[in-house]
C-alpha cells in the first residue's frame, strides 16, 4: 500500500522572517513591477514578491524613500521606509552591486562591466554614464551631488566633481579590489577590500595610503560617522574600529563568526551589520559588545538605517527586512526559497510547482488563484524533478532515487506509489485516462521509463528503447508519445509504451525536453541551444537556429505558433511563427528557469532557481 502523507495544521503566528523557512509561500500584496516584454505580452514576478534576484545593497534618503538594487539590472524603490515596493526601470540585466543617493532625487548605481547610472527624479529614469573603465566597479560613495567615487576589482578607483559627466582614475596602493566606500566631505574617504585592504585619503582622493587592518580577512563594508571615528567589517565576523581616522584600526568582538557583508552607524554608539545567516547585529556602545536582532536563514548583503532609527536589510534571493525603531526587524519580502524544478497548471488558476534538493527534501506548492502558493506536504524525499496534473483533483510528481507520488484529493494528501525504480526520475506526463509515464536516468549510466494505468497507485517498468538516460517526455493520447535524453535520444511508441523505437536526432547534444501539440507536430530542445522541430511524427527532425548557447531546460508551445523556451542563463526564448524563428529576451531573473506551462495562449508560467515563479501575462488588444 501507498505511504499517505497528510497536511499538517499549520500556525497563524509565523516566526519572525521565517515564513518561508517552513516552506510556505504566502500570497504577498501586489507591487508595482517592471514586465519583460515579450512581443505579445509581459513576464511578471509572482513569488517572491516584489521579485527573488539578490540584492546587494541598499540606500535611503529623508521622506521614506529608499532604494535597494541587485543582480539582473535589479532596481527597487520604496516612498514609504520600505514597507512596500516597485521596481524601477534600470535599462540594463547586468549585476548591479552598489548604490549611494544625496538627496531623494539624485543617485547613482555601480556594477558589472564598469556599469554606473545616474538619476536626478529619484530613480524613475537611469542614465548610463562613463567611467572609462569595463571592470566590476562593486562600489560607489557620493559625499555632494557633484563629488563622488566608485572602486572596484583590482583596486581600481573612479572619481567625479561634476556629478559623474567626467570621471577621472584614481589609484590606490597595490592591486587588491575594493568592496565598500564611506566620506564624510569632499575631502576625507575610505575604501577596504580584499584581503584586510584599508586605504585613506584627506584630499579628495589625489592621493591614497594604505593603513595596516591587522587582518587578512576581507573587508567587505565601512561606515564613519565623523572624520575621526569609523568601523570597517568583512569575513569570519571581523569588525574594527578606528577613533583617529582610519590611521590605526583595533579589533572588536562581534560575537559571530558568519561574514559581514554591510555596515551601518548613525552616531559614535549606535550601529549596525548585517551578515550571511540572515543575522543583523546592534551596538549601542560604539560596538563594544553587539547582540544579534534577526537570524532569518537568509544571506543579508546591505542594510542602510537612518539616525530615525527606521532602516532596512536586504540580501540573497530577495530577501528585504525592515525596522522601525533599530531593534525589533520585520519580513517585507523573505525572498525565494528552495530551487523550484517544474511547474504544472490545470487551469489559468490551478496548479502545483515542484522542486527541493536531496539536503533539505523535496517542495511542492498549490495555488488555488494563479498568483499565490502554499505548501503542500509530499512528505520525505531528496527533491521532486517534475509534475503532472489532468484535472486539478489527480497529479503525479515524481524525483530523485525513483520517488513517484500522487494525489487524489487536490494535494490534501500526497501518497507514495511504487516506481518499481532507484533511478532518478526526471519528467512526467499524466493523461485524463489516469495513465502516466515518467522517464529517468542519466547520460549512458541509467535509463529507465515507468508506466501507471491507475493515477500514480500502481507502476511498471517499459523497455526504454535506448542506452541513454531520458530527461523529457511527452504523449498525446494513450497510445503515441515521445521520450529525449542524453545523447540526442528520441524514442517513439504507437502502443502506449510497450515499445518504443528510436528516432533519429540527427546530433548527440543532450536533449533535455520534448513538447507535442499533436500527433506531427513537434519540438525537442536541449543543450548548446539545441532547437528540433518536427512535422511528421518524429519521422525526421529538423534543426532550428538558436539565438543561444545556453542550455534550454523546457519547452511549451501554446498552439502550434506560439511557444516559449526557458534557459539555465537568465535568458528566455520565444517563437510566433512555429518554431522558424526564435527571439532572446532576458527572463528578468539572475538564475536560470527549469519549468515552463501555459494553460492557454494568455496565460504562462515559468519556475527556477532561487524559487522563482513568474507569470505571463498577455497584451491587451
């Protein structure tokens, strides 16, 4: 008999910024977000929300507004202290590392490719400007909104006096990069770095000297209050202090040994840092002692706190906490949780996304709207690789070490059936009927294609057909279905799996999805950007020319004319015209996507890395 695995009552009162720690995914207010246009509509954020790309650091000005920005040209923008957020317009998808605003209106941004922007209304238009250098510029400070400097990889440094139309080079002593900048006037910076780095200037950045740090650990933030008086903070939990300037540092104990990726003080005792773990630490005797505040799980990367003591703390996978008095932090966004694998919808409403890793166990989310996700128990399991549903009552999914579950109740319960397998499981196809296939293995190691007649209650094994691993599979009734794998395998059977034959690929690039729309017409995709298109069944294949080199991780043709491919970059392909020509768009995402469904032309889903969920929404005629 099956293993039924029961949904647990779960507790109103969540932890503080461990909502997602236990795997839940909660329906977020809606937020202003930017749509990557498609030509025929956009993709949008859905979880996390406002989006789930890492944030590296954050800035705020007086009124409430604050900006936060991060990889995939990530730009955020709260009015109101960061409590609720929209994304602005940035103009690139390169990572985007550091940021320093004067005023509400005039900032500017630093990041991958020598990247810096400019914007004087506050961030609703970005304007590239040139700083004469392509290398990873991981920081900016701007003391006026005429004087400025950005430092980077292999201790370069940038320096402005007009507010960045003309940016002159700086250089620091010896070649380690630069992460974080403070000045307190036109006059007095710092900047530390790699491998305990602490460079100095009194006059603008003319000239620059290295200070000893006493340590060798990477200095990932500083923070001055006065021309005197500094903390510098990086790896295995290292804080420094210096009350002359920056001439002498003395070591602090932070009472961590996670790393410190950001750094904030508002007077000579009251600070604050953020580090991995999702800690946030608070002094308020100049750092003499410090005591942790958060501890969400979650990598924390910036945070930026006024002398109101209202700041805010963001990270990995999106992650955003705010406070209101320095002491007590609040989730506003507890970013994207485990890497999701695929995705399946019975209706623009309906449906489950699956993923999880053989460490911490296997995922399955139910939304009930389209928009918001709840977990669901699939009990224990090392991860679930992909998920099948007729109609919204039966669904199968199955995953690593051959775990094949399915449900007969919308996902109230999740029953384990008997694979008859250890292979992994890679796909799976469900059919009203109640028949399923799924296939699995990997490269010429394993192959292995299992068959229920019965929802996912009972299996049995076919013969597979080839040598290779298969990764995809697809049916159009009971009888005729296609399975892809590793060594440009494509196999075909006519009667329901009780043999399949193979078909000719024409390549050995690994294939890694099919998708059928009827019983000729097709397509395959895989690695090297490998696009298969075929006609006839599957009798010849044809290839397609691909914008990308990247590896497509799924397939999904709404009709036989529009169709979407996700990618394992951040790119994102579409095809009104069959499949003949294919255009790159980027996903919005910095990690890449592995599920994609459309339940109609209108109507699109897309799951991946870093949990990841993004909806297509179409074009209003």
């Amino acid at each position: 008999m099956p293993t039924r695995h029961t949904l647990r009552p779960r507790p109103t009162a969540i932890p503080l910024l461990a909502l997602l720690l236990c795997c839940v995914v909660l329906a977020a207010p809606r937020t202003a977000a930017a749509g990557l246009s498609t030509g025929d509509g956009s993709w949008e954020w859905l979880s996390p929300r406002p989006q789930g790309n890492q944030l590296s650091d954050v800035a705020s000005a007086t009124g409430g507004r604050v900006w936060a920005v991060g990889q995939g040209g990530t730009v955020l923008h709260s009015t109101d202290g960061g409590v609720s957020w929209s994304a602005q317009s940035s103009g690139t998808r390169v990572w985007l590392r550091g940021v320093s605003f004067v005023d509400g209106r005039r900032g500017w941004i630093v990041g991958r490719h020598g990247t810096v922007l400019r914007t004087v209304d506050g961030g609703a238009s970005w304007q590239a400007q040139d700083p004469a250098t392509r290398v990873f510029l991981y920081t900016v400070e701007f003391a006026t909104a005429d004087t400025g400097w950005a430092a980077g990889y292999d201790g370069i440094i940038r320096a402005t006096r007009d507010g960045g139309r003309v940016w002159r080079p700086q250089r620091a002593p010896g070649n380690k990069g630069l992460l974080a900048l403070d000045a307190v006037d036109t006059k007095r910076v710092w900047a530390v770095g790699q491998a305990g780095a602490i460079v100095r200037s009194t006059n603008g950045g003319t000239t620059w000297r290295a200070v000893v740090s006493g340590t060798k650990a990477n200095l990932n933030a500083v923070s001055f209050v006065s021309a005197a008086k500094g903390w510098a903070a990086g790896a295995n939990g290292v804080i420094l202090r210096t009350t002359d300037g920056g001439r002498t540092w003395v070591r602090q104990m932070s009472g961590t040994r996670r790393d410190v990726h950001a750094i904030r003080f508002v007077s000579g005792t009251r600070g604050w840092a953020a580090a991995t773990g999702g800690r946030i630490l608070r002094t308020v005797n100049g750092g003499r002692s410090w005591t942790i505040r958060s501890s969400t799980g979650r990598a924390f990367h910036g945070i930026d706190v006024r002398r109101s003591d209202v700041g805010v703390a963001v990270g990995e996978g999106g992650v955003i906490a705010r406070t209101a008095d320095g002491v007590r932090w609040s989730a506003v966004s507890n970013g994207g949780i485990r890497d999701l694998a695929d995705i399946v919808m019975t209706s623009s409403r309906r449906g489950w996304v699956v993923g999880g890793d053989p460490v911490r166990g296997s995922v399955v989310l139910y939304t009930p709207d389209g928009s918001s996700w709840r977990a669901q128990d699939p009990g224990e399991g090392g991860g679930l690789a992909a998920v099948a549903s007729a109609d919204g009552t039966y669904a199968v999914a199955v995953g690593a070490d051959g775990v094949a579950l399915f449900t007969d109740d919308g996902g109230y319960t999740w029953m384990e059936g008997s694979s008859h397998t250890t292979v992994g499981l890679n796909d799976v196809v469900l059919l009203p009927s109640g028949e399923a296939w799924a296939v699995g293995g990997y490269f010429g190691s394993s192959r292995v294609i299992v068959h229920t007649a019965d929802w996912g209650f009972t299996w049995q094994k076919q013969p597979p057909g080839t040598t290779y691993g298969l990764a995809g599979v697809d049916f159009v009734d009971p009888q005729r279905g296609w399975a892809v794998g590793w060594g440009g395998a494509i196999v075909h059977t006519q009667d329901g799996g009780h043999t399949w034959t193979p078909q000719s690929s024409g390549g050995t690039a690994q294939l890694t999805a099919v998708d059928f729309v009827d019983a000729l017409t097709g397509w395959a995709v895989g690695a090297g950007g490998t696009i298969l298109h075929t006609a006839d069944g599957g009798a010849s294949w044809e290839s397609r020319l691909s914008p990308t080199a990247a590896t497509l991780t799924d397939v999904r043709f709404a009709d036989s004319l529009r169709g979407w491919a996700t990618t394992d970059g951040a790119e994102l392909l579409v095809t009104s015209d069959g499949g003949l020509t294919w255009t790159s768009t980027n996903a919005g995402v910095a990690s890449g996507l592995q599920g994609l469904w459309f339940s109609d032309p209108e109507h699109g889903w897309a799951v991946g890395m870093g949990g990841a969920i993004m909806g297509f929404v179409a074009r209003a005629d």
